[in-house]
C-alpha cells in the first residue's frame, strides 16, 4: 500500500477481506499474483456540507487531491465527472437562485498538476452526446489535448498497453441505478483490467437518483450481457461505489481476482432522499422525471414500442403507430442529439404521457402489460432484445400468459429478499 500519510478531517476507514485470490485458469499468463495485503478496499470519508443537501465525493477536492501526488492518472469519465466550482454569492434577495459552475474533473486534475496521462470513455463517449449503443471511437481531446480512449468501441476493457503508463484509474461517473445502464458494466472491466496489472482504482462516488428501492427480476447466469453482467435486479439501490464493493466481495470478475480499491465517500447522502442530477447522464434522460421512469419503460426497447426517443420527453412518453387504442396523446419521433434514427422515424405514435406522473418507488410493470394488451398483433411485440433487458427469459412469458403486474412482482420477492440481504455488507450509507 503505498497510501501511508493520514489526511487532514479525513477519517480513513479500514475494510478487510479476507478471501483469498484464485486462479481459476492457469493460461492466463499476464496475471500478475496480488496478495489480499494489497487490495483491500478503503473508503475515505467526506467532512464538508453544503446546504443540507448530498455533497458528491467529487465536489470535496481537499478530500482527494493528495492522493494524486507525484502518480500518473488516467480518468474514466464523461459529461457528469464535474467539480462544483463555484456558487453566486452576490444575490441582491434572499430568494434570488444560486448560480452555480461546475469544472470538469479532468480540468480540475490538470490544474492542480496532477499528471492524468489519458481520458477513458464509456457508452455517449467522453461529452456524452453519442447515440445509445453507436461505437465510440478513440480519439484527442480538444481542450486539453489527452488521448480518449473508447470503452464501447473495438475494446470495452482497458488494455495492458493502455494501461502501462497509468498507476491510478479514477471512476467518476453519475450513474441512475439501473441494472441495464452500461456505466456499471464498464466499472466491471475497468476493476477488472486493473485487478489483473495491479493498477489501483479510485471511485469518486456520486448520489443514485434511484436509490431509494429495489426490484425487478435478478439477471439469470445465462442472458449475462453488457447490459446486465451481474446476479442483481433491475434496480439494484446502490451507488456506484458500493456497487464497486460488491462486484470485489462477491468475485464477479475474471478468475475470481479482486481489485485494489478506493471508494472516497460522500457527504450527506442518504438514499431515501430525492436527489436531482445537475447534468444530464446521458443523451436521452433529460431530466429527473426521465430517470425516475427510466427504469420502468427501458423494457420497451425490447419491443416496437418507442419511449420518445426523437422527442423532447424521452423515457416521459411510450407509444407507437400501431397503438390506435391510444387516442388521448400522440407523439411523432425526429432525429435530434442522441436519436440520429429514431424508431418510428416520422410516424405518428399513440400512446401515454408519463410526464406528469408521480414519483415511482418501484418498477411498474403496468405500462409494459397495458401496452401489450393494446396491442393489435402480440406475435410482433417482443423482440430478441427484451430478454437481454429483463435477464430472464420468464417475464416474457409470464406476460404473454396474461398474468397482471402484481403477480408478476410477486414472483421476484424471495429473490429481492436474498439480494438485500447480499449487499448489506457493501452499503456505505
């Protein structure tokens, strides 16, 4: 360990595993042996407040900026790795809204002579403005110069060549709590990369938006892919750097290894609280109400219904031409940022206008089963997709057996009960 300083209103917790490495494939040849001395994660605290309100690790740069001292850094970010920088103190009312300015973390790093060395981005590449699912390609930035590196391109793991000139990788990166939203996926194969070359990582955590429960089905080993690569369900009510801990205490990464970790803490968060994102965390959530539904109607992107992509109220909406039974609110889809070619493209779609609707604290199946049932052919209405989504391949068919939305949620509540109890050890907060 090579952290052996105590910084200063920074109280330095301790949390031992004890299980040790296994090599599960001997022809894995570039592995180098960690011992458990060496990667057992750390969580630094937060001291400061601002406002009552949740204080993202990022924010508080007295907390971290030592850590980087005199080491080469490579930054996995995007759009949402920001520092808040300043707040409008010359309000000439008492009413009059803060101003608030936010600095890149890249920036930020760069200008306090941190030597970052590279720039990795995940899915909407680094400014996130990239369709969902378009391969993002490599790259220079043009602020400050720095490679960008794909992360859903040609490699979605960082490579020992990308890695060889790098000592520490910091994860910033607002997530949305969502089993099926790739920034977790791309966690995994960064812990894993470094777990493999002994490359520490540094997670500057961040508030989940839908933090505050869990449910949906738990992805079944079999429809493991990028967009669910862990036993979890499809809100699984962790931040990102909890999430960290369990994919290291469970050993979901390769032959079993775990990666040296940090989880540098938050302020004032509670996950029960309602937490609004200042900057969008991808193209297509364009605000809180999108995230909080988000969870709930991502299942229509395995179907031929659209959820507003080419619209302003993407993941606000679902409909679809062929929904006539709709007949109160109809939208048509455009390209725009984010949408190059949206489904229905210039069609007229029916269909509901959520954007307005309360706030969930569950998944609601409902919209799911009343489209279905509107449907006019149920032949067409899933595709290959929607299983890949919901991890299983019994929603499907459990919907198609006309079983209602609460029967169907109750055949997820032993599962969710054993899943709590799973990641109790890894909550922070």
């Amino acid at each position: 360990m090579f952290f052996k300083y105590t910084i200063l209103a920074i109280a330095l917790t301790m949390i031992s595993c004890d299980a040790k490495i296994n090599h599960k494939n001997k022809t894995a040849a570039k592995t180098k042996k960690v011992s458990d001395t060496n990667i057992k994660p750390r969580v630094i605290k937060s001291t400061i407040a601002v406002n009552n309100q949740p204080v993202p690790a990022a924010d508080n740069i007295q907390q971290w900026i030592g850590l980087f001292k005199g080491r080469n850094v490579a930054v996995v970010g995007n759009q949402t790795s920001v520092v808040r920088s300043n707040v409008n103190t010359n309000k000439t009312t008492w009413d009059e809204p803060e101003v608030v300015t936010y600095t890149h973390l890249v920036d930020t790093l760069l200008s306090r002579g941190v030597q970052v060395k590279k720039v990795f981005a995940p899915e909407h590449g680094f400014r996130g403005t990239a369709d969902a699912g378009t391969t993002i390609k490599d790259g220079i930035d043009s602020k400050t110069g720095l490679p960008i590196i794909s992360l859903y391109g040609a490699n979605k793991k960082p490579t020992e060549e990308q890695l060889a000139d790098v000592d520490i990788i910091i994860f910033d990166i607002q997530d949305v709590g969502a089993r099926f939203y790739t920034y977790i996926s791309t966690l995994h194969y960064v812990m894993e990369a470094c777990s493999r070359l002994e490359k520490k990582v540094i997670i500057l955590d961040r508030p989940n938006p839908n933090g505050h429960y869990i449910d949906g089905p738990i992805l079944e080993p079999a429809h493991k892919s990028f967009v669910g690569m862990h036993p979890v369900p499809v809100v699984h009510g962790m931040t990102i750097g909890e999430y960290a801990q369990m994919i290291n205490g469970e050993r979901w990464l390769a032959y079993g290894l775990k990666c040296d970790l940090m989880v540098v803490k938050m302020h004032n968060y509670n996950r029960t609280d309602p937490y609004a994102i200042p900057i969008k965390p991808s193209p297509n959530l364009p605000n809180d109400q999108a995230i909080n539904l988000y969870p709930s109607l991502c299942f229509f992107e395995g179907t031929d219904i659209s959820v507003g992509r080419g619209t302003s109220m993407q993941f606000q909406v679902y409909g679809a031409p062929q929904l006539a039974k709709y007949q109160q609110f109809s939208f048509t889809p455009t390209p725009n940022e984010g949408a190059k070619r949206p489904l229905h493209n210039g069609k007229k779609c029916f269909g509901v206008d959520l954007r307005k609707h309360p706030k969930l604290d569950q998944l609601k199946l409902d919209f799911l089963v009343d489209a279905f049932a509107k449907a006019p052919s149920k032949r067409n209405f899933f595709n290959s997709f929607f299983t890949k989504l919901a991890g299983t391949e019994k929603l499907q068919e459990q919907i198609e057996a006309g079983m209602t939305a609460d029967e169907i949620r109750g055949t997820w509540q032993e599962d969710l009960k054993a899943y709590d109890q799973m990641r109790q050890p890894y909550l922070l907060y």
